[in-house]
C-alpha cells in the first residue's frame, strides 16, 4: 500500500485552490440569488393568484372571473331572519360566491315585472298588480314577465356578504326597507378581465401581424441580398439603436404621430404599430438568424437548378426558416403582451362597457381604444395598492405571459 | 399519346418560365427580380425611417417649448411675479426654520420618551423651546400677511394679461372668421406693465421695509430673551440662533433686490434652456408659476439606475462568470432558459409585485428589533429609491448576463487552453485572461442594462414613490429610502392630463427627447466598446 502523500492522483488542498473554489462559490451565489428572487416572484403570484383562477369545483377554472367585466365589489352585512327575495339565477350566483354565509331558502315567489320606456324595471306581487297599473307613476310601462320567479331566502345569523356591483343592486332594489348594514366598497375588486384579454389578444394578433410582415421583409434583404456597405451598416446601426429606445419614448411618439398628427385617437390602430414598431428589431434579428441557418447548400442548389434568386428564397430559403422565425417572435409576443408603456396613451382605455366588435361601423373597430390586461393592472395597482383583485389581475397576466410560452 | 405530351411540357417549361428568358416582362425598365429586390431594400430602410420619424415626431411638438418657456419666464419678471418671489423666499426661509424647532421639539419629546419620563415632565422641560417657537412664528406673522396682499397683486396682473391675450386670440379668430360683430364685443384691456410695476414697487416697497425692520427687531429681541442653559436642547438652539441671525443680516441683500428690480430687464433666450437644464424645480398647473427644471427628475432617474446597477452588475457579470466557465452543462440548461425568462416578465407585473410585497417587505425589515441600530430605521416611505431600485435589478440582469455570457463565448478558445498549458488554474485563466479578453464585452452589457434600466418606466411609476424633489443627499447612504420622481415616470403621469400645444405638453416632449438621446447614446459607446477593443484572432 502506497503512502498518501505520495499518491499523484490526490486532491491536495492548497492557498490556490482554496481561493479559487471560494470564487467559485460567489459567482455560484451570484447566479442563484437571481434564480431565487425571480422564482420568489413566480412562485409569490402564481400561489397567490392560482386560487382565483383555479377551483376544485367543477368546472375546475374560475369561469366568471375569465369571462366578465371588472365590476366595484360590495361588502355588506344583511340581518338575520329578515324574509328577503332575489331573482333565482341571482341568488344562485350570490350563495355560489359566498359559500360560507349560511342561506335558508323560504320557498319561491312568483312576482310581475313591469318595464319602463327608459328600461328601469320593477317587480310588483301579482296581488299588487292591477294597483300598479292603475297608478299614475306607472304610466306607459308595460309588463315584461307575468311570472318571475324569486327566491325567498333568511340568512341565519348576521353575516358579511361579497357580492358585484349589479347583484348588490338589484338585491337593495328587490328588497326595499331591508337596507344591508356597513356597506363597503372596493374598486375593480370583483367581476372578471373578460375585455381586457380581448384588448390584449388584439393587441398582440395585430400588431405581431405588421412586425411580422415588416420584420421578415428586412430581414429577408439583410441576410439573402444585402452586401456589406456602409448603407448595409448604417441599416443595423438604427436597427440596434431601434432595440434600445425605451417603451414610453415610442409611446410618446406614437401619441404625437399617430393618435394626434394622423387624428386616430386613442385606438386600436395607434397601438398596433407603436407596438410593431417597437417591436420590430427583436422581429428582424430573430428572422435573420434563422434565415442565416439555413444551409447554404439549399440556396446554390436551387440556383444551380436555374431558378431565379426570388424564386430559391421563396421555395428553398423561407419555408425553412419559418419554424426559427415564429419561434423567435414568440419573444416579441412576450414583449407586446406585457407592454404598458406604449400602450397607456395610444391604445388602452381604463374601462370600456362594448366589446371591440361590437360597434356600428367597422372603422369604430379600429379607430376605438382597448381594454388590455398591463394597463389594467396598472390602474388597479396604482389606485387601490392592496386588494384582493389585484392579485387576481397580476396572476391573469402572468397565466397570459406564460400561454406565450 | 401521353409520353410525347410529357416529353414536350418538360422541354417547354424552362423556356417559358423562368430560365434566361431575354423577353420577360419589364416595368421601369425593370425585370421582375429586380422589383422584388428594390422591395425588399425598401422595407429594410423601416428602421431607420421609424427612427427618423421619432425624431421628427418629438422634435416637432418639443421644440416649442423653449420660445413658449421663454415667453412664461418673460411674463414672470414684466407682471412682478419675480418682485414679490424675494420676498417670497425670505418668508420661506422662516417657515422652514420654524419647521425645525418643531422637529426638535418632536425629537427631544421622543427621546425624553424613551428615557421613560412622564408627560407633564416632559411638558414642563421642553415649555421654553415651545414658546420659542410660538413666538418665532409670531414674528412672522405680519410679513406673511403682506406676503399674501403682494401674491394676489401680482397674480391679479398676471391673470388680466393671460385673459387679454387670450381674448385678443379668439377676437382674432372671430374676425378671420368673418364675424366683425362678436369680436368688436371682446374686451382687450391692454397692460401697461410699466405702470403696474411702479404701482406694485411704491405700494409694497416701505411696508416691506417696515415689516421686515420689525421682523428683524422682534426676532432680536426673540433671541436675547431666550436663556436655554444647561438644558439638553442648548446646542441644537445655539445653532439655531447663529443661523437666524445670519437670516436676519440676509434681509438689506433682500430689499437691495426689490429696490434694483425693475419689469422691463431682458430675459436672455438662453436663459429659457439653462432653467431647464439647472432648474431644481418642477411645479405644474400652479396659479402662480410654473417651473420646468430637469434637476429632480435627472438626479431621480440617476440614483434609482445606479442603484439598479450596484445590485445587477456584480449578479450578471457573476453568473455569467459561473454558467460560461464553471457550471456543469445540466446547470447551464437550466439557468440560461431560467434567466432569458426573467427578462419578459412584463415590468408592470414587478411593479405591482414592488407595490404589493417588495415594499412592504423592506419597510417590516427596517422595524426590525434587530436592525434598530441603523441610524435612519425604522423608514417612512413604502415606495422608494432602493425598492424601485432592486426590482429594476432584477431587469437589468438578463441583458448583463446575456450579453456578457455572448462576450466571454466569444473569448478564442486557443486562449484559454494556452493559459491551462502555462500551469494557470481555472480562476487564474478567468481574472487573467477570460474576463479581460472580453471586458469590452462585459462594459457594452453593463451600459445596454444601464439603457434599459434608465428607460424603465412602469416600474418607477409605481414604486419610485413619486416626489418631486431632489432627494436629501446630506443623509448619506440612507438617501435611498427617500422617495424620488424620474423622467420616464414624470411623462407617464403628466401626460393624460394636459392640454395638447400647453408649455407643459412641451415640457414632456422635450423630457421624452432627452430619454431618446441618452438611450442612442449610451447605446453608440456600447457598439464603441464592442468594436474598438474587440480581440483579433490572428
């Protein structure tokens, strides 16, 4: 048996090597303090906010939340053992949302809803119907539904109850003389990010189409036709110095350009190309390193089988390199989606009762702002700084910002 | 017969559709390859036509500020606005040290508090110090209502000129309109600022004179009467009566100013673009001035970014080091992706998160038992420069470490294995050869962060906490848990508010201007470094 100190292949610790594994541990502690604090941060949001997404009752995803607009919540207490009547599907939504408030049902009641020229509606007991008719107040309305159904509900102790903006007033107005006590309100704290989604959906579709077509052009030139030059290199110059101008420098310009100078307003068009604009040079770059990789061999073979330059970049250069191109627009994706800057005076309205489409000429589609979800969250982070809702709205984005993985 | 027909189709197509067919179609003089490759030259000028549109865009709603700023500056001295500031600033003087035997007073009430004394005891030590601040703001009392009387002279002058130059506007409007009736009806008074200026100097001028004679007497006096021995305030007092007396002397420069002041001095032009620059204000939408003065914002933008920077640069460059040079190939598929992540996580997310739990975080570490020794702790403010800062950290170190990990890739290997050869270990090659082979690499990574972060803006908006003031520098290192204001935050907030064509408008055009020169120009010395000091292999 040989003498430890003599075997060669031992691992002698000496000053040096000392040093060095002590550097080693502080650049690996560099690397994982950043691992940590964004997985701090994943892990923060998406503990907080999968609650609000995800259920375990069937169907399993928190499906108003995804499909509503953002309402005000109410808070309220209601007194116990006081008869009170709610529309069924109302009632079922309000115990759905409160599952920990015990409702006993009393039965239905079936009651005549009489509507307004203006649309305010009324519900009257049938007994009391032919009074209502005959009163002056009730002149030119007219009977919307001879039998609704109502549930009468009592709740068994004082309990605080979390309801919408639109049950809360339908149930004060079902129930007069039975006023709820210690009435709260919390801004955007209820409802959904149903418009939002579709403002950033919009947002992203178009905006990516015009980068695309722009980007894969320019691309297409730097890599298949361009020679170096001076023109070639003034060409990348902008480009870079394109990818370095912060977000709200293109928002102020899209804002001067296109929402006053060409008179678009805050709307979907003047956000779709500030967006594309901005997003431009990671299009470009992307496509060309893709357009790059494909072999060479593919472009010389083509042109030696005599077709012209258009048609090797056509048929043998583009097809190949459009999985790498949409790959790497997926970053822009990315970007688009959670960019706020940009965004927040040229396309993104605080609130807004339609849907996109739902307009009376197409031009209003295009010439109309847009819910979208950074901006949303910015609007409820900055006017309500700890709420419920804006954790909801920040776990909606990241889910979304995730999707675009 | 269907072979000839295939024999006769291969032989034609060449001919007719593509190959060397001198006869094509031509359009300017153009065959069709050609057009398609103008086309294509064409979109590839996009960028530089988008840049040039900004450019143009920006400068076209911001240069108006500078003439619309000098015109305001103008109207500042020619209505008295000016006359009546120093007057102004010789009343905020007192204001703000009466603020200061306040403070005191409320320090040495925690202190004795903390010593364990009672109320009344308390009550009874301090009572000196509380009539002397009674009686210091009772000093005050008269300049102020002079104050007051001369503010809404000049402001009364100010307003009927903005309300005649206005009028002679639309009168002006009306007549090109053809309407001769409705603009004959508009009243223009003309202001004879001459007169106004001599009216507001003979009015105000003696009673300032007296006011503040009995100002500086009462003060005096104030002084003499106080005794404050052998109490535990009696330095913190001595001090303030040195400074108050050198207040006092400071009232002869004062009315020299008023007395030498007169409406119709020049404003120098340049004097519109030095405020700005040197301006160490930014006061909008007031009744009386307001001041556009870069100062804050700059200085705000700048701390928050070199916070960032302190935090990100040793973190990116680091983790750069480990993943290109020690990291085993299953760690480096890990953390690359991991990293590359970090930087699309939209900033408004990191904003809200700052809000909701970084800020309140570091306010809770800061009430800590354990941390009471820090002088400056517990913090006040929630949102600040350090908050704002370590989130824009978490930013700027996917660029660091991305761009420096692409610099130390491109270190030639021959390099490296030449270092090993020589006996060299690995950290060795890293400090000797790695790093300095690729510096102007790591320098271009860390100036690209420091544009990205300088350029950040929801961030900032949300948790820079938004004061527009210089932060107190005179608090050392603790000046990062002041709230601050940038210029990127400055514009997302102001600009849903103003009027299009308003000085203010301008303003934040030529703000956003100044964020477009800084982001191309830290971004041209990054491409300097990266091609001036790039190794060659040879």
């Amino acid at each position: 048996m040989q003498n430890k100190s003599n075997n060669p292949f031992l691992k002698v610790s000496t000053p040096a090597k000392r040093q060095e594994t002590a550097f080693f541990w502080l650049f690996r502690i560099a690397t994982y303090i950043i691992i940590a604090a964004a997985g701090y941060i994943f892990f923060d949001i998406a503990y907080k906010g999968v609650g609000v997404i995800f259920q375990l009752k069937a169907p399993f995803v928190n499906v108003p939340f995804l499909t509503e607009w953002p309402e005000t919540l109410d808070i309220f207490k209601l007194p116990a053992n006081q008869d009170m009547k709610m529309e069924v599907s109302q009632y079922a939504r309000m115990t759905y949302e409160n599952p920990k408030v015990n409702f006993v049902e009393k039965g239905t009641l079936e009651m005549v809803i009489f509507k307004s020229p203006e649309g305010v509606m009324k519900k009257v007991l049938p007994e009391q119907k032919e009074a209502f008719d005959a009163d002056p107040i009730s002149h030119g309305w007219s009977v919307l539904s001879e039998r609704a159904v109502m549930q009468v509900f009592q709740l068994k102790e004082v309990s605080e109850i979390k309801i919408g903006n639109t049950l809360y007033r339908s149930l004060v107005d079902d129930n007069e003389g039975v006023p709820p006590l210690e009435h709260k309100t919390q801004v955007y704290a209820a409802g959904g990010i149903y418009p939002a989604i579709v403002g950033t959906v919009l947002l992203v579709v178009g905006s990516m189409i015009i980068a695309l077509t722009l980007g894969v052009l320019c691309a297409t030139y730097l890599s298949e036709y361009s020679r170096s030059g001076p023109i070639i290199n003034f060409i990348r110059l902008s480009i870079m110095n394109l990818a370095g101008v912060p977000s709200i420098v293109f928002g102020m310009w899209g804002y001067a350009m296109f929402v006053l100078l060409f008179g678009w307003n805050v709307s979907l068009m003047a956000g779709w190309f500030t967006l594309a604009f901005m997003v431009l040079p990671i299009v470009i770059t992307g496509s060309e390193e893709s357009l790059r990789a494909v072999p060479q061999g593919f472009r010389e073979g083509s042109l030696a089988l005599g077709a012209s330059k258009w048609q090797t970049i056509y048929k043998n250069v583009l097809p190949y390199a459009l999985p790498g191109i949409l790959t790497s627009s997926i970053m822009g994706i990315a970007r688009i989606a959670g960019e706020t800057a940009a965004i927040m005076f040229t396309a993104s309205f605080v609130v807004r009762d339609e849907l996109p489409w739902q307009v009376k000429h197409a031009g209003e589609f295009f010439f109309n702002g847009v819910m979208a979800l950074p901006y949303h969250i910015f609007v409820v982070s900055a006017r309500v700084p700890q709420n419920v809702y804006t954790e909801k709205s920040s776990m909606a984005r990241h889910s979304s910002s995730w999707s675009s993985f | 017969m269907p072979e000839t027909l295939e024999i006769k189709r291969l032989d034609q197509r060449p001919m007719t559709e593509s190959l060397l067919s001198k006869n094509k179609v031509k359009f300017l003089g153009l065959g069709s390859d050609e057009i398609i490759k103008y086309f294509f030259s064409g979109s590839a000028w996009t960028a530089i036509i988008v840049l040039a549109l900004i450019t143009f865009s920006l400068f076209r709603e911001g240069a108006g500020f500078f003439p619309q700023h000098h015109d305001s500056l103008k109207l500042y001295r020619l209505a008295g606005l000016e006359f009546v500031d120093y007057f102004r600033d010789q009343m905020t003087a007192q204001a703000s040290l009466s603020r200061y035997l306040n403070e005191l007073k409320l320090n040495k009430t925690l202190k004795l508090q903390a010593a364990g004394k009672g109320e009344a005891e308390i009550e009874s030590l301090l009572a000196p110090l509380e009539q002397l601040r009674l009686d210091f703001d009772q000093a005050g009392l008269e300049g102020q209502a002079l104050l007051d009387e001369m503010t809404s002279m000049a402001a009364g002058i100010k307003d009927r000129y903005t309300i005649s130059e206005e009028n002679r506007i639309s009168r002006k409007q009306l007549i090109d309109a053809g309407m001769k009736e409705e603009a004959d009806l508009l009243e223009i008074e003309d202001i004879d600022f001459a007169k106004e200026a001599e009216n507001l100097k003979t009015t105000f001028l003696p009673k300032q004179k007296e006011v503040s004679a009995t100002m500086a007497a009462k003060m005096k006096s104030l002084l003499a009467a106080t005794k404050v021995e052998n109490t535990i305030y009696e330095a913190e007092v001595n001090r303030f009566k040195a400074t108050v007396s050198k207040y006092i002397t400071g009232f002869d420069s004062v009315q020299m100013k008023m007395q030498d002041w007169t409406h119709d001095k020049p404003v120098p032009f340049y004097e519109s673009i030095t405020k700005f620059i040197t301006g160490t204000k930014w006061v909008t939408q007031s009744f009386w001035q307001d001041w556009y003065g870069i100062v804050p914002l700059f200085i705000g933008s700048l701390t928050v970014s070199i916070v960032a920077l302190i935090v990100a640069v040793p973190l990116g460059v680091g983790a750069a080091i480990y993943i290109n040079q020690v990291a085993s190939i299953q760690e480096q598929n890990f953390v690359k992706p991991f990293i590359e992540f970090v930087a699309v996580i939209p900033s408004v997310v990191l904003g809200f998160f700052g809000i909701a739990v970084l800020g309140e975080g570091i306010r809770v570490f800061t009430q800590w038992d354990m941390m009471a020794w820090v002088p400056g702790f517990p913090i006040a403010e929630r949102l600040n420069i350090i908050t704002a800062g370590l989130l824009l950290a978490l930013m700027a170190v996917p660029s660091i470490f991305t761009f420096s990990e692409d610099a130390l890739n491109n270190v030639p290997k021959a390099y490296k294995e030449a270092s090993f050869s020589l006996g060299a270990n690995r950290l060795q090659t890293i400090s000797r050869i790695m790093v300095p082979a690729s510096l102007s690499g790591i320098i271009s990574a860390i100036l690209l962060g420091f544009g990205r972060v300088i350029g950040e803006t929801m961030v900032v908006l949300l948790v820079a906490g938004n004061r527009l003031e210089i932060p107190d520098f005179s608090a050392g290192l603790m000046v990062i848990f002041q709230p601050v204001h940038t210029m990127t935050g400055l514009v997302a907030q102001e600009i849903p508010e103003v009027v299009k064509g308003s000085l203010q408008y301008r303003a934040l055009f030529v703000l956003a201007i100044a964020l477009f020169l800084i982001s191309l120009l830290i971004n041209y010395v990054a491409q300097i470094f990266v091609r001036k000091y790039k190794i060659s292999v040879g």
